[in-house]
C-alpha cells in the first residue's frame, strides 16, 4: 500500500550512500514542512514547504503533526543471541576486579558461552526477538548481530540460525557477523593458534557453505588474540568471500586499528585507546570507526576520540555494543548523548554516525540510512521538535512513530 507521511515539521537526514567523514560527518539535509511519499517499501519522492502530491485513494496517510523525521537508526554492533546473564560480575567489579581479570578467572565471556551452550535455539531466539522489540520501539530499524558465544561448532551455528531466523521473521534488518574468535574456549587453553586453525579450516567454510554470515570479526586484544593470529584468520576469511571486522583497541592499543587500514576491514570496532598511528592507518584504508561510548560509560574506561576521527577524515559510526557484559543497554538515545557528552560530536555529526555511516558499515549504505528516493522506507517519526531535543534527553525514548518499509511497525504517541 502507498504511503504519505505529511505534516513533517523538519524532516533531517544525511545524503548519499557513502561513509560520511571529516566534515561531511556533520552534513545533513534539513527539510521544513516536509513530506514523504513511499510506494513498495521505498521512497518514491521527498516535498518541502508544504507541497503535497496527489495520491491515490488507497494511499495511508500519516500524520507527523510538526514532529522531528530522521532515517530508521542503525545499531552496526550487537552482541545480542546470549544465554543467561552477568549481574553476578558486580560485586567483582566492586572490589576492583577489571574486564580481563574476570575473563582470566573463567567469568566473562567464557560464563556467557557455558550458558548459551546450555540454551535451547527455540529459547535464544525468544530471548533474542524480545531484544529487537525493544530495540524497534527505540527507533532502531536495523541492527548487526554478532555471534562469539558458543566457540563450538555446534553453538556458534546455533546463533548464526537465530540470527537468520530473526532476519526473515522480525520486522528489523538483522546482519550476521560470525565472531568465533572472541575468546579462547576453555578446551583450547594456551593453544590459541590451534583454536584459530580450527576456525579456518572447519568454520568458516561450513557458516559460508550454510550462508550464515556475511562478516567476521575478531577480538584483537590482550589476553586474546595477537596481531598474527587475527592477520592470518581475517586474511583466510576475506579469501573465502567474508566483510572484515576488528574489535581493536578496546583495552590496549596492540595494532589492531594498524591492521584494519592494513586489510581494509570494513569496521573497526571500541577503538577506545587507539592513537595517531592508528588513525592514520585507519583513514588510509578508508575503515569505518564503530564507536561504542556505553561500554566505555560501563567499564568506567575513557572515551574514544572521536573528535580526533573526524579530524583524520575517519568516518565515525555510533553503536550500542549491547551485550551481558560490557554493556547490557541496548539504549542507542543513552549512546546518542554519551557522543554529545563524551566525543563531543555535534548533533548533526551524531545522526549521521547512527544512519549513513552505521548502514555502510553493514554495507547496506546504497539501501537504507537515509531519506532519499529509491532507498528503503525506514523513518522515525519523533516525539521532538529537532536532533538537539534527541541528544539532550538522556536516556529517555523519544521515539514516536517507527516506520519499517513504509509501514507503521510500532505507534509509541
């Protein structure tokens, strides 16, 4: 059914479909009494200053009553198909015991993936699309979703099918990324080369040959995996047709964010203590920075410098990182204020790092991420007047009306 969504006090949205950097990232296209019509799920045409255009009579109206109109946001980092949870970690982290200290005690992720292998498919995906409910009801119209907590054959397909399934049922766009070397499994104990050969060699090819991921990432860091062996497991999976993805730099700066540019990966993703080097590299291979200031606000860790980024014409996506451990929000408006707050990202620069750049760094940038003809008609309709309303109001859900494919998936006014 065709679809007008009219009345639009100020529709605001980047342009194109490409990675917005340096000060690109702060170009958006500002409408006034604006309109949108969609036909077949896409947008058909965008009118400003009042002009309508003549529909048919089967054509739903919407109406946006003055309100705020941005493209659908984009979650580009999620951890969310887990099986239990990490509430037990606080009194830990109370007495001072760090992220690496309780992975190093057998907690953490490895608590998280004893769990998930005891979890039933039927019950993760439960779990799971209740996740994306929310996430829906938050403005959120696509998310990535990463697997990493089985490191088993078994267990990791196992949440690349709940992801698949997500996709083909939820109203949301899910992206699968497959990120089996998140952690060393306990089996595989200080043998972590042997760990990564058993990803390369039966892995891969099986999730490829099942069509269950398009990425694969890797947990670069101390404790976990060195530069080599994330060299040597990205290298087979871009040979074997897999988008790259690095966890870079969370902790420690070891080279991660230098291989990024290196193999030209996609996304590089935390990048909390990269320096100039590692911008450098960054920006030289044309890698999309995935910054996640929640995890940061939960760890108690300090923020990525973000401003320095932009400076390096690195084009900065803004995701959640929602995951049991490190950040267990899935709040994207908490994250859109921690960029205002904590990187000091103008509001214009924060929509695009939530739309244009978080779609291209799911490459789906020539589909969705902005308000423009021929593009997926995604759109949020919000309770707000203008983007600085958005950021302003922390942690409150200010999401009105979510638009997916043109129609109304969820009514919050």
């Amino acid at each position: 059914m065709p679809a007008l969504i009219h009345n639009i006090g100020t529709l605001q949205t980047p342009l194109g479909s490409f990675p917005h950097a340096g000060a690109a990232q702060g170009e958006n296209r500002k409408y006034h009494n604006a309109a949108v019509l969609c036909e077949g799920g896409v947008i058909k045409a965008v009118y400003e200053n009042g002009a309508l255009p003549e529909v048919s009579a089967d054509t739903q109206t919407i109406d946006a009553q003055g309100r705020l109109v941005t493209p659908g946001l984009i979650d580009a980092h999620t951890h969310l198909v887990f099986g239990g949870w990490r509430q037990n970690e606080i009194p830990l982290k109370l007495k001072g015991a760090g992220y690496l200290d309780i992975l190093r005690a057998g907690g953490g992720i490895l608590s998280t993936v004893r769990a998930t292998r005891k979890a039933s498919e039927e019950e993760l995906f439960e779990k799971s699309r209740a996740f994306l409910d929310e996430m829906l009801a938050q403005g959120v119209t696509s998310a990535e979703i990463k697997s990493g907590y089985g490191l088993d054959m078994e267990t990791e397909l196992k949440q690349l099918r709940v992801i698949k399934r997500l996709n083909e049922v939820h109203p949301m766009d899910a992206v699968a990324t497959y990120l089996g070397a998140h952690a060393i499994p306990e089996e595989y104990r200080g043998k972590s080369g042997e760990y990564i050969d058993f990803i390369i060699s039966d892995m891969l090819p099986e999730i490829k040959r099942q069509g269950l991921a398009e990425f694969c990432d890797v947990f670069l860091e101390t404790g976990v995996f060195g530069v080599e062996e994330s060299r040597r497991l990205l290298t087979a999976a871009r040979e074997m047709g897999f988008g790259l993805k690095i966890h870079a730099d969370e902790i420690d700066e070891l080279g991660g964010s230098q291989l990024a540019g290196e193999l030209g990966a996609v996304s590089a993703e935390h990048l909390i203590a990269t320096g100039e080097r590692g911008m450098e590299a960054l920006a030289r291979g044309g890698v999309i920075a995935a910054l996640l200031p929640c995890t940061s606000l939960y760890l108690n860790k300090s923020f990525a410098r973000a401003r320095d980024m932009i400076a390096h014409g690195i084009p900065v996506a803004v995701a959640t990182d929602f995951n049991p451990g490190s950040c267990p929000s899935l709040n994207i408006g908490l994250c859109m204020t921690m960029a205002y707050l904590k990187y000091r990202m103008t509001p214009e620069e924060i929509l695009s790092a939530v739309t244009i750049n978080a779609a291209c760094a799911v490459n789906r940038g020539g589909s969705t991420g902005t308000i423009e003809p021929g593009k997926k008609a995604d759109m949020v309709i919000w309770n707000a007047e203008d983007m600085e309303m958005l950021c302003y109001r922390m942690g409150s859900n200010l999401a009105g009306t979510v638009i997916k494919n043109g129609a109304i998936v969820k009514n919050n006014i």
